[in-house]
C-alpha cells in the first residue's frame, strides 16, 4: 500500500500526458496499479485483449517479469512487451528500497509499427475480440528519439514525486486509525493531546511515529489532512469554499485560504475549477 497525493500525481500525470500524449502509471512496489492518466486503467488494445483469460496471463506475467528486472537493476529500463510494444519503466525507491515504479507504454515505435499492427492484426481477430482493430490502430507511434526524451522526463518525474512526499511508503496501521480519527473529527479543534488520549499514547511515542512516517509534525500533519479533504470536497461537492472551510476546521476563511494556498500553490477557486469532476 502506497500514501499518495492523489491531487498532486493527477496534475502531473496529466501534464505529462498532455504533452507527450502517452499514459503514465503508478505502481506498488508488487507492480499492481495504483493510479493513471488517463484515469482509465490500461490502454484500449490492452483492455480488449484482457477480456481473454490466456491473453490476460500473458501480459501479467510479462509485467511481473519486467518489475521484477527493475527492482534487480534499480533503474529506468525500456523493452518490449511480449507483443511487441515499447514500455519504459522507473523505480520509485528510498534508503530503504523500492516502494513503487512509474511506468508508461503500450507504445509502437516508427521503425517498426507498420510490421508490429499487422502482426497484431493476424494475431486478434474482429469475431473473437470486437473492436481489436480500431484499438490496434490507436496504438501511439513514437520514435526512438521521443521515447528516449519520455524516459528522461519520466526519471525527473519520479524525482519530484519523491522530493514532495508525493508518493510514500505504506502508512503504518496506526497512521490508518489517525487518519480516520482526523477525519471523523474535521469540524473540530484537534490537538496532539487529543491523539494521544484517543490512542493511549505518550507525546514522544507520537513524535517518533510522526519522524518515522509523516515526514513532518503531527499539527503540520492533521492541517495536511485538512486540506486533503477540502480538495475532494471541491471536486465532489457543490457546496461554497466558505462552508467547505468550516467543514474542515476553518472557523476563519482567510485562514483557510491561507494554508489551502500555500499547502496546493493555487487558490482554492482556482483548484475547484481545474479540477472539478
């Protein structure tokens, strides 16, 4: 299990996509998906051959091996798929080891796409895989070249998800509870003493906790989760900032605006409008 900005990896995922127009991946440190853009999981040839149980296995059992290459050589590695596509995969990891890749694929490349689609074409048929055609034409075509130049954006990706605590490794199970415990509690004052009742904890104990996990102070922490959920209230919800901020906590909208500003680099309207559902 990852802790992840979902807000944050969305934006990114979906710049990235936005300019070079191939989908981008997160996954655990198992190979198993996480998150996407775009958010539909796999490309449209991938999915339609998926609907097959033997096709299925086959391309796991390719992914598997592949994540398995990374965590060995711990480093960024493109190759083909068992069907012949381009993917390119980077580890995401710490001093304690890899704890996901990001990954993107399902790419033809110039030299070779022509060859490749009408071997695909041979391979799946229109009666056993309806649609398979059309999927097969909507592969990507890259060169090698922008690929390559993929590869390297994708490195610098990584490393900006890392340096923001974008993606982290698995909360613990008590970090779990905590969560929970802020969240059935957002329209109050929460303090470090309010968490340490809750869970019968000395002050250090929940400091060393916070050191190990959070990367940050338990009150830097529960603002944090604060404005976590103040962002999926924007994107689910029609109610106005003001009643979202007291939701949350924010008895003082200026303040609200304040942290929510400073916590996600745009202001609350403007994230509303960016990414409303």
């Amino acid at each position: 299990m990852l802790n992840i900005n979902e807000t944050g990896l969305h934006k990114l995922f979906r710049d990235f996509h936005t300019l070079t127009g191939i989908s981008v991946v997160l996954l655990d440190k198992d190979g198993k998906f996480v998150m996407g853009y775009p958010a539909k999981k796999g490309a449209s040839f991938c999915n339609t051959i998926y609907k097959d149980e033997h096709w299925k296995s086959n391309c796991k059992n390719c992914d598997r091996i592949n994540v398995e290459a990374c965590r060995k050589n711990e480093k960024t590695m493109k190759y083909l798929c068992h069907l012949g596509l381009t993917e390119v995969i980077t580890p995401i990891f710490d001093s304690n080891g890899i704890f996901g890749y990001v990954t993107f694929g399902q790419i033809l490349t110039e030299d070779t796409a022509d060859e490749i689609r009408k071997s695909l074409k041979r391979k799946f048929d229109e009666q056993a895989f309806p649609g398979i055609s059309d999927a097969i034409d909507a592969i990507p075509i890259k060169s090698v070249a922008q690929i390559d130049a993929g590869a390297t954006v994708l490195e610098a990706i990584t490393a900006y998800i890392l340096s923001n605590r974008w993606v982290t490794p698995g909360k613990s199970g008590f970090i779990r509870r905590m969560d929970m415990f802020i969240e059935n509690n957002l329209e109050n004052n929460i303090t470090v003493e309010d968490i340490c009742n809750e869970f019968h904890l000395r002050r250090t104990n929940l400091y060393g906790i916070a050191r190990d996990y959070l990367g940050c102070s338990v009150a830097s922490y529960i603002r944090k989760q604060r404005i976590f959920h103040a962002c999926r209230m924007l994107r689910e919800t029609d109610e106005s900032i003001s009643q979202i901020a007291e939701r949350v906590g924010f008895s003082d909208y200026c303040h609200f605006s304040g942290v929510f500003r400073k916590l996600m680099g745009i202001s609350a309207t403007s994230y509303r409008k960016k990414h409303r559902l």
